[in-house]
C-alpha cells in the first residue's frame, strides 16, 4: 500500500536520497554544489513537496516538487494559475510501478490551470509519464550546459 501525501520537514532528506538515487540509476551523479541546491529548493517556503510513502515499511520511494510558475522562465514575479513541476522522481527499484503518475496527481491536486515542466529529450520513461498526465510540447527546447536536450510541456486545466 502506498500512501501520497505532502512532505513534512523530516521527509525532504529521504525525497533526496530518492532524487540522487534515480539521477545516479540514469547515469546523471549529481554533484555536491547540485545536491545543495536541491536540497535548498526542498526547503523553500513555497514549494509543494510529495512524497510516495511504501506503508509497509514507512520507506519513501517517489518524490516530486512543485512550485508557482514564474514569468521569465522562472527569474520573474509569480504568474496567477500556473504551477511548474521541477521534478518527479521514484527509487530505481520501483520504477515501471505508477508511483509517478500517483505523484504527478498530487502535485496537480494544486489546481493550477495551467502546468508546465522541461524534461531531457532522451528520457523516454518521462515523456511517456508526462504525455500520459495530459502535457504536451510548448515547441521550446534548450540545452542543458552538459549538452543534453531538453524541451517544455505543459499541461492545461
């Protein structure tokens, strides 16, 4: 039985772990300065933390987070009705499971009208899990600074 629910304060160091360990499954080791950054981001005051929480053994095994969207991709004052998932992650071990579409719909439990997201463009387990949801191409792409491609989503009601 797996319960979502929102974070508490001594979720986010296990939603972490969840995050590094799926970056690491997929070849993409976080580094510490990221990690940080991660960590800090958990933390701030207006983010929407979910945690998938495995009732059998009290083991979190899929986080996500989301925050007000912002004008300026991000940098600017935050935009009425629009959220923007910044990750969905599950343990390695369970992916394939439906924890992240269970994730996805307690972020969208926010009720944003509108959603948007950037994925890479070779994570085809993601795009799959965001299609699904009901998020489609904006048409805009960029390049990570590692040089992997990643393109906008987003999702409408």
């Amino acid at each position: 039985m797996i319960d979502v629910r929102r974070a508490g304060p001594d979720d986010l160091e296990p939603a972490l772990e969840v995050w590094r360990a799926a970056n690491e499954a997929r070849g993409h080791a976080p580094a510490p300065g990221r990690v940080e950054r991660v960590r800090a981001k958990l933390r701030e005051p207006g983010a929407l933390v979910v945690v998938a929480v495995d009732q059998g053994g009290g083991e979190i095994v899929a986080m996500g987070l989301a925050e007000p969207g912002r004008a300026d991709d991000g940098a600017g004052a935050p935009v009425a009705g629009e959220g923007h998932v910044s990750m969905v992650f599950v343990a390695p071990a369970r992916w394939g499971s439906g924890l992240g579409g269970l994730v996805l719909d307690a972020l969208h439990a926010a009720g944003w009208a509108r959603t948007t997201l950037w994925t890479r463009t070779s994570n085809a387990r993601a795009r799959r899990l965001y299609e699904k949801a009901g998020y489609r191409p904006t048409g805009r792409t960029a390049t990570l600074p590692a040089g992997d491609g990643i393109l906008q989503l987003e999702r409408i009601g």
